[in-house]
C-alpha cells in the first residue's frame, strides 16, 4: 500500500456505521466512527463500494456446547486467537473440518502432544503442491512476467475446468479425490473421515499444501474421528459413541457468520434498505440502488480474480457516467422473464444460515451470479457498460 501510494487514502481507525442515499444530491453520506474516541464523523461521496468481504470479523460462529462450563481446560476460537497461547506438550482438540481447521492442525501438530480433529461430518480435503514447478523451471529460459502470466492462466484454465467437471461428473471427481487421500494416508487409514455424502463442490473444497494435514496423520501426530458431542466434560469431551477425548485446550473452528458491509446499515432518503430483498447485477451491483457497488470473489477460485475485474468494470462505468455527463447509474429490471433464486448456490451451513439476509440473484445474464472466470472477463472487461439495462440519470 505505501509502495503505491494507497496508504495516505486509507483512514485507518474508522468504522463505517450507516450509509445513506439522497436522491435530490446523488450522493452518499456515510456515518463513521473514530473508534479510539468514539466521534461519529459523516463523509459524502458520489460512489459507494464496498470492500469488505462477506464475513462477520467481530465474532465467529459456535454453536451451543452442552456442558462447556464444566470444561477446565482452555477454549479458544480462532477468530479470537490468544497471542500467549502455549499449546507445546499439550493435548488438542480442533472441533470442525473446514478450512480453518485443515490449516490449523498441521501447523500446531508439531508442537502438541497431539491434536484431533473432531468433525461432526467429513470435508472434501486434497492435496495441492505449495510450489509450482514448471514456472520455476520456466523461469530459467522466460522472463519472470511471460511465467507469471503463462500459469495464471494455466492455473485459471485448470479451477475452472475441475469445478465444471465436477458439477458435471460428481461420482468420478469424488473417486478422484478420495483416491488421492488414500495414496496420502495410508492403507491402515479408515476412510470414512474423509467421505462426504455430499458431491463435490457442493461445499467448499479444502486445499492442503503437499498434503501436510496427510503427513501429520500418517506420522501419528494427528488423528481424526468422525462423531457427534454429547456434552463437555471437566477433562475433555465425551461423544455419542461413549469416546471421551481428552483435552488441554479445545479450539472451535466451526465456521465464521455471514456479514455484507461489515455490519453496515443502509439507507435511500430516509428508508432503511434490506439487502435482502434486492437483485444482484453482473455480481458487481444491485437493482435499483444508485451508485453502489460490492467487491464479492469467487467461492471456488481466488477471491481476487472476480476482484481485479470489478475494479475494470467500475472504472469502465465511471467513465461512461463522466462522458454522458451523469452523475447517477442505477441497474433496473424490466425483464419479466428473470425469476429470483439464492444468491449462493452452495450447502455449507454458515451459507444456509446467511442466505435470508443476502441478496438475490437472477436466473440468467446480467442478474446471474456467475462462479465462472471467463464468462465474468467477458461480460466485465470487454461487455458493453450501457447495455439497456443499467439506466444513467441526473437528479431532479
């Protein structure tokens, strides 16, 4: 950020309360905290982009633990992860098998006397190399930029072709992918831990880097069991099938809660506005709000490749409003043909939890969500940005 002059834009210490529409103005007028003395400060803008990701960073998700109390040890979630946390010598339980516990055990089993994975349920896991061998052989004979651009590419090309495949041969890519972890943990390795009765991709996919969550088990400083908790004991916690896991400190990876805005409220001239009950367009803006816009990556690919071609298709759109003289750019459905369906199509708990406080989004183009690269360059880059549907105005 200094390296590009971005930091003497950022105001650091602002927490953004409301944001409020004035169609007489066409402008945005944002209520802002300063957190170190709790001023609320307002700043006007034409244009409103948010940034800010889709979870809820104040506080995770943790269901209600029967018997939590009794428990002595130490609990932790990693949303709030303790700076002096000794975790050397001891006996760990990580409850959850998402992202966030796959990275977690790995790195902790070093130091642990072991760490378990409990998991109420098993998460496609597969083993991704940490370092891309071909571009460091490349790099020998082409010049780093020829490299770098030749395996993002490459590496675009191949999510997307394995995420289409996947949808479309689900049996195949999961004999695939267990297939792999089986080669990772060995023959003596029950596995049923790792074999979702989902398919593929209708859950996030978790990547292990040279499939060090593998290693740990295989060397048996890491274990997995797949069972439900009947309740916290004073030692640990006991599960449905009588096992008792004996514990030093218990770490609750159980997921983070959906949040758009960082908890920011919305308004249009006075009117609370619910997320919720608007359409997404070119998953960049909504329908019939002016001058707003989210950044809102990909579930199954890098965040920021959806993120660098909504910046293009912005600076495209504040263009055509300055050559037509406008100050006002709002998306407006007229099509009677395009029905509203969720805004994520994806069975992860904390999206199903969320999805009555996201927005919707269409069946077809310019209202569809597309998880697709290439049909997202070609509508953001390269689509026409008056295209009938996004209307230009001025006040009054």
């Amino acid at each position: 950020a200094r390296e590009y002059g971005v930091e003497k834009h950022v105001r650091f210490g602002h927490k953004s309360l409301k944001a409020s529409w004035c169609t007489d103005r066409a402008t945005w007028t944002v209520d802002v905290q300063k957190v170190d003395s709790g001023e609320v400060i307002q700043i006007e803008c034409r244009f409103l982009l948010g940034c800010t990701g889709y979870y809820n960073y104040a506080a995770g998700y943790t269901p209600e633990f029967p018997g939590r109390d009794r428990f002595e040890g130490q609990i932790v979630h990693p949303q709030h992860w303790p700076e002096n946390l000794d975790y050397s010598g001891k006996k760990v339980v990580v409850i959850g098998s998402g992202a966030t516990a796959v990275t977690l055990i790995p790195a902790m089993a070093e130091k642990t006397a072991h760490i378990t994975m409990l998991q109420r349920s098993p998460s496609y896991v597969a083993s991704v190399p940490l370092r891309d061998k071909l571009s460091n052989k490349l790099r020998k004979y082409l010049p780093a930029k020829v490299v770098y651009r030749m395996a993002r590419t490459r590496n675009v090309g191949f999510q997307m072709f394995f995420y289409k495949l996947a949808r479309a041969k689900p049996k195949a890519i999961r004999r695939l992918l267990l297939s792999q972890v089986r080669r990772q943990v060995g023959d003596n390795f029950d596995m049923k831990h790792f074999s979702p009765s989902y398919n593929p991709w209708d859950e996030r996919l978790c990547a292990v880097p040279n499939g060090d969550l593998f290693k740990a088990i295989r060397h048996g400083k890491a274990s997995v069991v797949t069972d439900h908790i009947d309740t916290f004991t004073e030692k640990g916690i006991l599960l449905k099938s009588g096992q008792e896991l004996e514990a030093d400190i218990i770490i609750t990876a159980t997921g983070l809660d959906l949040q758009l805005l960082g908890g920011m409220e919305l308004e249009m001239d006075g009117k609370p506005l619910q997320m919720s009950q608007t359409m997404n367009y070119k998953g960049v803006m909504f329908k019939d709000i002016p001058n707003f816009a989210m950044v809102f990556g990909y579930t199954n690919a890098s965040w920021t490749l959806k993120a660098d071609i909504t910046l293009e298709y912005l600076c495209r759109l504040l263009k055509t409003m300055d050559k037509k003289g406008m100050h006002q750019a709002t998306p407006r459905l007229s099509d009677s043909s395009v029905h509203e369906v969720p805004f994520l199509d994806m069975q992860s708990g904390y999206v199903k939890r969320a999805l009555p406080k996201l927005p919707r989004q269409g069946n077809k183009a310019p209202w569809k969500l597309h998880q697709n690269y290439a049909l997202d360059l070609a509508m953001l880059r390269y689509g026409e940005v008056d295209d009938g549907v996004m209307t230009f105005s001025n006040p009054g």
